[in-house]
C-alpha cells in the first residue's frame, strides 16, 4: 500500500530524519512528510514543557538554521539526514521570596521563602523587616518581593553583540 502525503512530485515514503544534540547524543528518529514545515515537524518532537520553562529550540541542517515557517524538503533536507536541536535556554525572573504587610493589621503579615536557597533566605529576612517597618506607613501596606535572574548570559549575550540595549534587556527582565 502506497502512502501519499499530497505533495506534487515528492516520493510516497516520509522523511526518515535522525535528530541529534550538539554534543552527538541521539534525541530521536522521526518520520515527516516532504510537505512538512520545520515548525510543524518541531512541536512533533515534544519540547512544550522544555519551552514553558524558558528554553528556545532551533534546528541546524548541516550549519544552516532551518526557518520555522519553511518546508522541510525545500531546506534541502532529503530521507536519511541528521538535524541538529540546539536549546538556548533564555533568561527569566524566578521569585525566591515575598513578603507583605498590611496597614490594618499588622499582625497578619504574610511572607514565603523558597527551601534550600541561603541567598534567598537572607534576602528574605531583609525584605520582611522592610515590610514590618514600612507597612504602616503607607496607604495599602508594604509589598516585597525577591526574584533571580536565571541564565543572565543569554540577556547579555544579546547586549553585546547589539541586538538589545541595555535598557531593552532590563525592560524585557521586568
């Protein structure tokens, strides 16, 4: 039985596709259709929960990107080749403490610390006297809250190859 995928002039068989990481570890060997677009063939490969947490995938066909809104087969990848997923883990915010007080009752003073992070713990401790001591003062109590930069160097990567100035990196970090 013989398969079409719809494609004018392509071969009834899929792309056989064998994808690698940088380091030469196999991730998986995939099947496409020759009418397959890279973005289409990428959310195949099970990267969503990869990517919620902040990573971006590429993929490389030899030491060319491939663009996500191109048609494999048109990229010049055939049956039998190898593309290479490259993950950039991008940088994100990630709150490590908060605490917050408010001007009617001080005593319902509310504050979280994430476990096993001493940074964060001593952070913590100066946010939360912040709030004791400002929360009355103010007109809808005090607020503080402690967050770390995860992976910087893909931020500052971008800064000094020019592709973000400075106060584009610290917008896009807020």
């Amino acid at each position: 039985v013989s398969v079409s995928d719809g494609c004018d002039g392509c071969p009834p068989i899929a792309l056989n596709l064998k994808v690698i990481r940088p380091s030469g570890e196999l991730y998986g060997t995939f099947s496409a259709p020759c009418a397959e677009k890279v973005e289409q063939f990428m959310k195949r490969l099970g990267l969503e929960i990869e990517e919620e947490l902040g990573s971006r995938f590429e993929l490389l066909h030899g030491d060319q990107s491939l663009p996500p809104d191109h048609v494999l087969q048109e990229c010049g990848v055939m049956s039998g080749d190898t593309l290479t997923l490259l993950c950039e883990r991008q940088s994100q915010l990630q709150l490590v403490a908060f605490g917050c007080g408010h001007i009617y009752d001080l005593d319902a003073f509310f504050s979280w610390v994430a476990e096993g992070d001493p940074p964060a713990v001593q952070l913590h401790s100066s946010a939360v006297a912040w709030c004791r001591r400002f929360a009355e003062d103010v007109q809808d109590g005090a607020l503080a809250a402690v967050c770390v930069l995860q992976n910087p160097e893909w931020m500052q990567c971008r800064v000094d190859n020019g592709e973000l100035s400075k106060s584009e990196a610290v917008k896009a970090i807020l």
